[in-house]
C-alpha cells in the first residue's frame, strides 16, 4: 500500500503527475498489466499514437527552423559577398576582391576565375593578375563541368571531389574535397568563363543542396565581369 505521506500529496497537488510525462507512462503501463493480455485498451493504444504523432511533429518542426536559419544565414552570406563584388574600381582589385574578402565571406578555401583564351597559358599579360584568375584552352569550362562526359550543362553544379591535378588548384588541390562551379555567359561573341569555389569540407557542396543563392551570384558575377571586358 501507498504511505500516507505520499497518498496526500498526490491528492493535494495531481498537476505534478500529469505533467510529469515518465511518471504517467509507468501508470498506463501498469494500468495495462493490470487489465491482462486479453484486453485491448484502446484508449491507451490511441495515446501511443498521438505521442508518435507528437514526436514526428516535433522533429519535423527544429528541421524545417534549423533549415530556416541555415537559409537565412546563406543568403546574408552572398548578399555581403555581392556587394564586395562592386566595391573594386580596377580589374586586378576586383580580382584581389575575390580571395582576400569574398572568399573568407563565402567561407570557401579556394576561388578561381576561369578564362578561356584562344592563347591559352600564352596569354601572360593575364597570368600575371595573380592565382584568382585562371587562362585555360578554349572548351576547357565544359570539359571541365561535364567532366568528360556527353551530358547537359547545368549553370551550377555542386559535386564532391578529389582533384586528379593541380593544374586549377595550384598547391591547394590536395586539399580540396568539394567545389561549386558556375559557368558565366560574358555575352555575344565573347568565350565563356567559369567560377569556381573549393572547400577542403566534403560536404559544403554536394549535388543535394540547393543551388539558387549560387544561381543569383554567378548572375552579378558576370553581368560585373562583362564590365572589365568591355
């Protein structure tokens, strides 16, 4: 039998049971031992599954608001990543721009422009801008994106790799793991080019995550490019 001391306080205060959510799963567990395996409670089944309900709604709840603050977070990121983007008012700024502010503000490891020139390497007098800018062969930017492959070109690709060269990467390539790649569109008559963000993180770019924050950058990044070439 229950002690006298402990009989009174639950009659005096029952709140502290109710809310108590460990306490009243031993009672209706109790409850259901004491009722026999031949009968069915269906009141407490219909608990059970409310608890469950309960729960899924909750976990559904911290992921849609972690998403939430992740977007948020993301789209602060490259909106003070575009206005870095106009501050330079020379090309070897604009370029500076790239690795000294706005790649610390994407949180990226490494930043390379890719040109394609009908000179490629040969074309010194852009080499000498610095590591940012990269001159390659003319149908490099595609060869690169589709990696070999007969496939369609998307304007963002996210992707896990491992480098097989440091040709892009420069020293860096041994420690890149995942890259963002925009392909930019300097307009008529004029060889595309290529934007290209590396992570030593893994799973920073992965072909699951969006792609519209990435989408709306490359979009500034070339219309300001289109700029310095004209």
């Amino acid at each position: 039998m229950m002690d006298q001391d402990t009989r009174d306080r639950i009659i005096a205060e029952p709140e502290a049971l109710l809310e108590d959510s460990a306490v009243m799963n031993a009672l209706i567990a109790a409850n259901e031992r004491a009722m026999g395996s031949n009968i069915v409670d269906l009141r407490g089944l219909a608990m059970e599954r409310l608890e469950s309900r309960l729960d899924r709604l909750e976990d559904t709840h911290r992921t849609v608001i972690a998403a939430a603050y992740e977007n948020l977070a993301g789209t602060n990121q490259v909106h003070r990543a575009v206005l870095q983007l106009l501050d330079p008012l020379s090309f070897e700024d604009f370029l500076n721009a790239l690795n000294a502010e706005v790649a610390p503000t994407l949180r990226v490891d490494c930043v390379r422009l890719v040109l394609e020139s009908v000179q490629g390497d040969a074309d010194a007098s852009l080499r000498k801008l610095g590591d940012v800018l990269y001159v390659a062969q003319a149908g490099f930017v595609s060869d690169y994106i589709s990696a070999g492959k007969n496939v369609p070109l998307r304007p963002v690709v996210l992707r896990q790799v491992q480098p097989s060269s440091d040709a892009l990467y420069g020293e860096k390539a041994g420690w890149i793991r995942s890259e963002a790649l925009m392909k930019l569109d300097f307009g008529k008559g004029r060889l595309p080019g290529m934007l290209v963000l590396g992570a030593e993180d893994p799973h920073q770019f992965k072909t699951t995550h969006g792609t519209d924050l990435l989408g709306f950058f490359a979009g500034v990044f070339e219309r300001t490019m289109r700029r310095w070439l004209s």
